[in-house]
C-alpha cells in the first residue's frame, strides 16, 4: 500500500506499441501505452479476452520487445538491449509466476526454486540455502525433495511464487496465477501475494477476476490494446 | 555465438551442476537413453575388439616371420615341376637340382654385405630309437645354425666346428622328436638309427616355429604336417660321409634317389637395409645358375613388409566401418536429441524467462547429448576389452589391445555427441521464449 509520486517509477512504458503480422493483416496487440508502475505497487490488470493482456505481460517481462516505444527498467531503456542481456535483466530484476505454475517436471521443489539462481552464477550452497528458506516460507517445508508431479496444484503455485521470490527481484509478474486453482487454494496464494506486498514487493497481477480490483491498490483495465482505465490516473486527474 | 565462446563460459562449478542436471534427463528416460547409446556402444565395441584381433593376428604372423630371422635370406631347393618331360628319358636315373655349392660360393662372393651362410642338407627318412621310429627329416647343417635361424637349443648343447671337422656322428633332435622317441627316458647320451648309421644324441632344440605355427593351426588333421616338426640335426659334413651325395629314400615298394648339393642356405645379410639389394642380387645369381626354377627364395624382411602393408590395409577398412557406424550412431542421437529438444520446448522457455541465456541452453543440451555418446563410449570400451579376451580365451586367439585403441574409440565417440548434438543445442536455443512457453 505504499506508493508515492515522488518515488522513481521502476517500470516506464512510453508509447508501447505490439503489432503481429498475420499473413496481410497487421494486427496491433497494443495500441500506444504509456504507463508508470512504482515500487511497491499492487496493481490489477483486467480486460476482456483478447484484449492484449498477456501481449502487456511478456512485454513488461522481457520476454517480448515492443514494436514501437521505449520500455524502462529500473531506468534502462530494456527496449534496446540484446538477447543476452534480456535473460539477465529477467533473471536478476523479474519474477514470473504462470497460470499451468510452469515448474519443471524433472526437478525436485528445491531445485526448481534454485533455477534462477543457477543462471545468476550462485554457489551451490548460496542457493540451497535460499531456495529452503523459501520454500519454507511458503509453507512448503514438508515437500522440498518432492516432484512437482506430486504436489496439488496450490501447492506448486507456491513453488512457483518461492521460485519467483528466489532472485529478490524489483517486480513480480504473475498472469493468470489462480485460473487452475480452486477458491481455496486460489485464495491462499491471493494471501501470499498480499502479505508480499505488505513487505514491499511490487506485483502486477493480470486476471479475469473482477474482484481482484478490490484486494489491490491499484487497477487498470485494458480495451483493445489501450489502456481504458487507471485507477492511479483517475485518483490523480480527480 | 560460436563453440570457443561457450568453452570460455563453461566454468567447473557450472559444468558440475550441468552434468548432474544432464543425468537427471537421461535418467528420466533410461530406456530411450539407452537405446539411443547403443548406436555408439556398437560402433565403439567393434572397432576395438577388431582392432584387437587384427592387431593380433598381424603380430602372430610378424613374430612368425621374425623368428626366420628377418636380416637373412632363406634359399630352398624344389623339386621343379617343370622337369617332367625333360626327365621322361632318365627316369629311372638319379633327379639332379637345387642349391649348389657354387650358388653359395657366388653369393658369398659377390653380394655386397653378405656375412655368412648356412648351408644345409637335408634327408627323409625313419629316425629309430630301438622300436619307434618316425618319419622325420635329417638335416646337415653348420655349428652356427642355432643362432643365425634363432632357434633355443633347450637341453644339451649345439654341435661344435670341430665336431663338424672330425664328421662326428651326433645329432640334435628337435623337442617334438624327442619326444616322439623318447617318451619316457633321457634322450641326451642315448642313439638313435638312420638307415644303418647310428647318431649320438648330445642336444634337444626347439621346433621350427614356421613349422609349428602352422601344425597348430591346422590343428589336428595332418599326421603329414606333425612330420615336418620331426627334425633332426647333424653335422653337414656327417650328412655327407654317411648318407652321400645321392640320397636314396625307399617308400612303400618303389624308390627315388635324388642329387641335391643343398636343400637349404640361409644368407645372412649384414644390416637391414641391405637385404632386399640382397637379396635382388641372389636372385640374379640364381636365374642365372639354374634353368629351371629348382628354389625358392624366402626375404623374410620382404614377408615383413608385406604383412604390415596388409595391416595398415586392414586398419584403413576398419577405420571406415568405425567411422560409419560412429556416423549411424550419431545421426541416432541427433533425432532423439532433436526429438528431446521438442518435448521439452516449454522446460526451454521456463528457463530462458528464469534467465537463462541462449548459450546456457546451447551448453545443456550439448552436455547432455555428450554426456550420452560418452556413456555410450564408455561401455562400448568395456564390452570391446571383454570381446577379445573371451575370443582369446575359447578361440586360443591371439588378441593385442592397444592403449590408444579404447582412448581414441571413446574420445571419437564423445566428438560424435559434440558434433551431432550441436544443431538440436542451437535449435533450442534459438526459441522463442513466448512461443516456448505457449506450448502445450
Ligand atoms: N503471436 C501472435 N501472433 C499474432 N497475433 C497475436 C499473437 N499473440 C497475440 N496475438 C493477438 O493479439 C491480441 C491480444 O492477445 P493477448 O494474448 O494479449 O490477449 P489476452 O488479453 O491475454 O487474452 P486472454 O484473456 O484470452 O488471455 C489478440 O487479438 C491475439 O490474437
Ligand atoms: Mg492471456
């Protein structure tokens, strides 16, 4: 609940635009988005199906480069960088967490958990150590050498928010993160995510779910590629 | 993005913890892993137990040859063929050919680098110890023969230059016609009968090896070939006083006599790399003397080359069975590795979000598909060390394994997973993470 104007914005999004070719027809994901999203906000995506949400995501992930616009990180301009430094800007400043929790199958919960930490070069011992400790956290101290196989699908959205949480990072991403889950177990990791908040974790949270905009400090609703609402930008021209 | 890059990334820590996460993919599917390995366990398996028995066999046959003594020149007498029809005529005559002394004494001469010769006569005949008695050869030689034809003697001793000056009639039997004739009693200081002249036996040596070397191998179906290994030794010039120099031999009901001056001269030649002048000026000297083809000239050394020409020939061959069925295995790896690549499409992009960089999944993916060729090698080498030993061991075989044979074998066959796991690593790695992470 912490969010002030005078803070640097950690995510800047200045006229983003997302075409995709479709054999003659260009279609525009998004259409000009300008956003600013500050540490420690808490904020909700929503729209309708197709209506560019998860296009937003791996934008803002780095997983996809935008097709006009800048995209600032933590004040760099992450629209220009490379392939490889891409990966370290998800590895060190991102968190991922997916609707089908994306955990790999081969590896146990403390090994999954490990993953970033692998690519950002720490020792073995380094990782173990946080990878447990998170793993706790998330009230998984029973299940550390389980396979993911094994889990309930609460139980490895949290390891999945463990493995998010494992390289600190400035911004958590989540899309979709309870569409698997029933209310219960869905309403556990809408607990962590608010608890995370609480201790100062930035989260975008993207979702169908209407009632999200009420648990979060901040909603923006997206329509056809634009952004249609923003609760900060109504507070504000309010 | 190229190889030395990834080389310079690969710290050992790193490498580690890919090698462990490698076997725990491979371990996940121990059945396809291991089928997809045997491509390389064959190929590597067969090269070295080939190897192995080829090495073998070429070294049996060298050891043979070196046994004749490779810096001498070995000249026998034939029988020729061709004198059938000349002979028609004086059939009931003594049959006249072979080495003569005069051959010798040109040799001796005038071929540059010759040192000595050994002459050598030889007679077919019953060799009788009381009641036994065999049918042997007995051979007039020179005190020297032992050492120019490394020939053991193994009991006893050779007979001397004076013992060949004064014509004594001694003899030395070869260890398998001792045997023969003295099965259960000493035969050093005891007789044995040729005819009607009487031998004192003063020495035992070992068999011919030529001789015994090929009796082995054809085993036991020739009672004619064990023959051959009966030999017994005297004093050229004994052979002479006793026997003449018509050799008489009767045999079931008829008879032949025949004038050989020698049967056999071995031609030492004093350094290696005159042998084969050598020998080419012997064989001048002999056309020369003889009109009809009465010999038959043995270059050890010429054997020699000629036996490891066939090996390199031999190993030429193998190297491209070796090479294609590395090929094969390789191709092998590189579908299931491809196939790997796909099924695994989404672990990719799980990864590449978490910060993985495309070199990183180029070096997994490249460690595993090495890490499968190289366990693949690696008992492709134990079963092709086991091979030969078991052939060696039901087939009386001999087998050579040579140490760079199992360290080439496995280090080609970890090439093969760094060659064909390249194109299914970059194809990973060449993913794009959105899609990667889409897939189902
Ligand atoms: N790879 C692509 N190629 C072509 N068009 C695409 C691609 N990805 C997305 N689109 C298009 O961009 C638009 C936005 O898609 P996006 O996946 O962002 O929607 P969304 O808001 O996440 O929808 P949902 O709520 O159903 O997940 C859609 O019209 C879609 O067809
Ligand atoms: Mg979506």
């Amino acid at each position: 609940m912490v969010s002030s104007t005078s803070l640097e914005p950690v995510i800047e999004l200045r006229g983003v635009e997302k075409h995709y070719q479709m054999g003659d027809t260009l279609v525009k994901a998004l259409r000009g988005v300008d956003l600013r999203i500050y540490p420690g906000d808490y904020i909700s995506i929503l729209g309708p199906s197709g209506c560019g949400k998860s296009t937003m995501l791996n934008i803002l992930g780095c997983l996809d480069q935008p097709s006009v616009g800048q995209y600032f990180l933590d004040g760099i301009d992450v629209s220009k960088l490379s392939d490889d430094n891409l990966s370290q800007v998800r590895g060190k400043k991102l968190g991922f967490i997916f609707q089908s929790y994306n955990l790999i199958q081969q590896l146990t919960v403390v090994e999954n958990i490990e993953v970033p930490l692998y690519y950002q070069g720490l020792s073995e011992k380094e990782s173990r150590e946080i990878a447990v400790d998170l793993a706790c956290r998330v009230g998984l101290s029973k299940r550390l050498d389980h396979k993911p196989t094994e889990l309930s699908g609460g139980q490895q959205q949290r390891v999945a928010i463990a493995r998010a949480l494992s390289n600190d990072p400035a911004v958590i991403l989540a899309d979709e993160a309870t569409g698997n889950l029933d209310s219960k177990s869905g309403g556990d990791i809408l607990e962590i995510f608010d608890q995370l908040n609480a201790d100062g974790k930035t989260l975008i949270l993207i979702t169908h779910d209407e009632g999200m905009s009420k648990r979060t400090s901040r909603t923006i609703r997206l329509k056809d590629g634009e952004i249609a609402f923003d609760s900060r930008r109504e507070e504000v021209t309010a | 993005m190229s190889v030395p890059v990834l080389i310079r990334e690969l710290s050992f820590f790193r490498l580690k913890r890919s090698v462990l996460l490698g076997l725990k993919s491979l371990w996940l599917h121990k059945l396809r892993s291991l089928l997809t390995a045997m491509g390389i366990v064959f190929g590597v398996c067969s090269v070295i137990a080939m190897l192995a028995i080829g090495e073998g066999a070429s070294h049996e046959a060298q050891q043979q040859i070196k046994e004749l003594g490779s810096q001498n020149v070995i000249l026998r007498s034939v029988k020729p063929t061709n004198k059938t029809t000349a002979g028609e005529q004086e059939r009931s005559l003594i049959l006249e050919y072979g080495i003569t002394y005069r051959d010798i004494s040109q040799i001796q001469a005038t071929v540059p680098g010759v040192l000595v010769t050994i002459p050598a006569r030889e007679l077919k005949d019953f060799i009788w110890n009381e009641a036994l008695s065999i049918d042997g050869s007995t051979r007039g030689t020179v005190p020297w023969f032992p050492d120019m034809r490394n020939r053991k003697v193994q009991r006893g001793r050779f007979f001397t230059q004076i013992e060949m000056d004064t014509r004594a009639p001694i003899c030395v039997l070869s260890r398998s016609l001792a045997r023969h004739l003295f099965p259960l009693s000493e035969p050093i200081g005891d007789t044995v009968r040729i005819q009607s002249s009487y031998f004192r036996v003063i020495g035992v040596i070992q068999d011919d090896p030529a001789v015994a070397n090929s009796s082995e191998e054809k085993g036991a179906t020739g009672a004619t070939d064990q023959g051959a290994a009966m030999e017994m030794l005297i004093p050229i010039t004994t052979l002479e006083d006793h026997f003449g120099e018509v050799l008489f031999k009767y045999r079931s009901g008829s008879f032949e006599a025949e004038k050989v001056e020698l049967h056999e001269a071995t031609v030492r030649i004093d350094t290696p790399d005159r042998v084969m002048p050598a020998a080419e000026a012997i064989r001048h000297i002999l056309e020369r003397n003889h009109k009809d083809v009465d010999y038959t000239m043995v270059v050890p050394l010429d054997l020699l080359r000629r036996a490891e020409r066939t090996k390199q020939i031999f190993n030429i061959v193998l190297g491209s069975i070796a090479a294609i069925s590395l090929v094969v295995g390789g191709i092998g790896i590189m579908n299931i590795m491809l196939a790997t690549v796909t099924e695994r499409t989404r672990e990719i992009g799980i990864r590449r979000a978490l910060g993985a960089k495309k070199k990183d999944i180029v070096m997994q993916f490249l460690i595993e598909t090495v890490m499968l060729s190289g366990a693949g090698g690696l008992l492709g080498v134990a079963l092709g060390l086991l091979i030969p030993i078991i052939i060696t061991h039901f087939a009386q075989m001999e087998t050579i394994i040579q140490l760079w044979a199992p360290i080439l074998a496995f280090s080609i066959s970890v090439m093969t997973g760094v060659l064909f796991g390249i194109y299914p690593a970059f194809r990973a790695a060449g993913m794009n993470p959105v899609e990667a992470l889409r897939h189902e």
